[in-house]
C-alpha cells in the first residue's frame, strides 16, 4: 500500500510487466513470490528522437474522433488505468514503470505536422491532441511541442480538438484564445475524481482536481469552448462522483460533457490488478468483480460501441447518471463543433482559381 517503505510514490504502477513482444526479459509481477527483491528509484527519461511521422488516422468509431497526433510516447503523468500504455510495448518497452519512466520525445513533431498539412490530398477534419498520452505532460514544460503545434494549426486553420488533466495548459491560452474565435478549438479537461487521496494514488503526476476546475474556469473566460472528460468511471472507486464533478465543471465555465467505463485492455489488466490490491485491499475483489461484471465476465472489451461503456446493470446505472445530470446541467453535447471550411495551406491562396 502506499504507506509501504517499498511503495513507489509519484508512481501509479508499482512493477513492470512482461513486453509480449520480447522472449526473454525479467520482469516484477508477482512480488509475494520473490525474496528480497528492490528496485531503484529511477527517474524520468527522456528519450528524443526524429519521428517518421505524427498524424494517425483513428479507425475506431466509438472514440470521437478521425485523426490523432500525438508528440509524445508514454507519460509520466503515471495513470494506473491509462489504455495507452501497452504502445510502449511497441519501442520495447514495459507498459508499468517504463510507460512513466522512459518518455519518447518526437522532436521533429512540428515539422512533420507542417509537412503533412501540405499535401494536397489532405481535406481539413479535426485532429485530436492527443488520442494516447496526455500532450501537456510534463516533458511538455521542457519541449513546448504542444504549443509548436497549435501553431502549426493555426496558422492554416486546421481544427483540432485537445484532451488533457494537466493545468499546464493555461500557458497557451493566448494561442487558444485566437483559434477559439474562429472555432479552430475544443478542449476536454479530464477530471476522474474530486477526492485527492483517491486522485494522487490513481493519477500521481497530475495536477489536482482544483487546478483542473480553474484551467477550465480560466479558459472558458478567454471565450474557449471547454468540456470535462470523466472517465474512466469505476465502480466502487469513483463511479459516485459524477454529478459533483458535472456540477464543479458546469461551475467553473465547462459547456459540454463526456465519459468512459474502465476497461483494463492487455498489461493494464495486470497493472491495475497489482495497484487495487496494494492501495485498496479491503474493496479490491469487490471493485475488480464489479469490473468484469460490467464487461461480460471480464475486465476488457474489445467490441466496438461497447467497450468504452460496458454494459450490465452497473454500466447502465452510470450512463443514467450521465444523461440525468448532462441533461440537468445542460452539458450532454459532445460534438467538438469546429469549423473546417477556413483551412488553408500558407501560400496557396492565389491558386483557387488557375
């Protein structure tokens, strides 16, 4: 638990587990059978490299969204339930410390985004920011990429949507100030919990949940069009806040809503397992029951339209809610609502009529 001498603090995994792609590696799932094992304190890494490309056509139609870039590969932001670490897998990497300890930073981003836009095959749709990990990370603070981007979008009105928990945003209010006017931008704030303790042990490298109310307070301020993401929502864990975070949102300036039910897809499934059982032992097996209650005997989905819901009596009691108080406060539109019609490559407007 996290009292433990041996807990990591600032870390939501605890272990690394096994790379599926690798045969032979030693890897920490299973602590009670080893004797005498430590591991060092390690600290963030960042690793830059020159990227081959950035923007990813997203095929799943449950996710809200057509295309993602993402400059950043894994976060130190340490989510325990975060679906996106087992991409680290990929780079060869564990999807428990490494996903928060080794950050793969595309430092060629900006470049690759410009260069992308200029083909003229490409018919302006939003772009998300970011469809894995968390963009206003804190390599962020260092790279400032995020900010490069935005620039890159403004500058041919290319829309893009944003999805971040970090307050860290705020710094580029001046740039999403200017998009907000010709609907170039929509923000998600994700908030997964009011309650700090339960927010530092399952987010530990996040901002807090009041500094998230006053990023989206600040924002909606400057005229920019602000939702909150909760999600995921997990029962016996933080499934009870919805209607206090829509309320705080609704508060602070938010205007629009969206949700998901955990899912624990590939190595998270062990990730998480390790985590409850250390930070929550008197609830786990009833939170982890609940889980697969809600995902048909399992704790994943893979189906599409369902997994990012789950079903069951515990999923529909959430989506009640949902629409209950998305409806109460007004907030159940999800539609980014971003203008496409303006794009332009810099440049070319003298062409549209050879």
């Amino acid at each position: 638990m996290e009292g433990d001498e041996n807990y990591k603090k600032g870390r939501g995994a605890q272990i690394n587990t096994k790379n599926r792609f690798i045969k032979d590696q030693h890897v920490q799932e299973h602590v009670e059978g080893i004797d005498d094992w430590t591991e060092k304190q390690e600290p963030t890494q960042y690793l830059e490299q020159e990227a081959k490309s950035l923007v990813n056509k997203v095929t799943s139609p449950d996710v809200g969204m057509w295309y993602s870039m993402n400059p950043y590969t894994g976060c130190e932001h340490g989510c325990i339930y975060c679906y996106a670490r087992n991409t680290h897998e990929y780079w060869g990497y564990s999807a428990g410390l490494d996903f928060e300890r080794k950050i793969i930073v595309k430092t060629n981003a900006p470049q690759l985004l410009r260069k992308f836009l200029m083909n003229p095959k490409w018919e302006s749709v939003p772009i998300s920011l970011s469809g894995n990990t968390d963009c206003y990370q804190p390599a962020e603070q260092k790279y400032r990429l995020t900010r490069s981007l935005l620039q890159v979008c403004q500058e041919f009105n290319q829309p893009v949507g944003i999805i971040s928990k970090n307050g860290g945003m705020v710094r580029d209010k001046d740039v999403l100030k200017e998009m907000a006017k010709k609907k170039l931008v929509s923000v998600l704030v994700t908030i997964t919990s009011l309650n700090e303790d339960l927010r530092r042990v399952m987010e530990p490298r996040t901002t807090t949940s009041m500094q998230r109310l006053r990023l989206i307070q600040e924002l909606s301020q400057e005229g920019i069009r602000v939702g909150v993401m909760m999600g995921p929502m997990i029962p016996g864990l933080n499934e009870h806040e919805m209607q206090r975070i829509m309320k705080a949102a609704k508060d602070h300036g938010a205007t629009f809503t969206a949700y998901t039910f955990i899912r624990l897809n590939g190595s998270v499934k062990l990730l998480f397992h390790d985590w409850l059982h250390k930070n929550f032992p008197d609830r786990a097996n009833k939170v982890w029951h609940m889980i697969e209650q809600s995902h048909n005997g399992q704790v994943n989905d893979s189906r599409w339209g369902v997994r990012m819901r789950g079903e069951g009596d515990i999923a529909e009691m959430v989506a009640q809610q949902y629409r209950k108080y998305g409806k109460l406060y007004g907030m159940n539109a999800e539609e980014m609502d971003l203008d496409a019609t303006t794009f332009r490559r810099p440049g070319t407007q003298g062409r549209l009529f050879d």
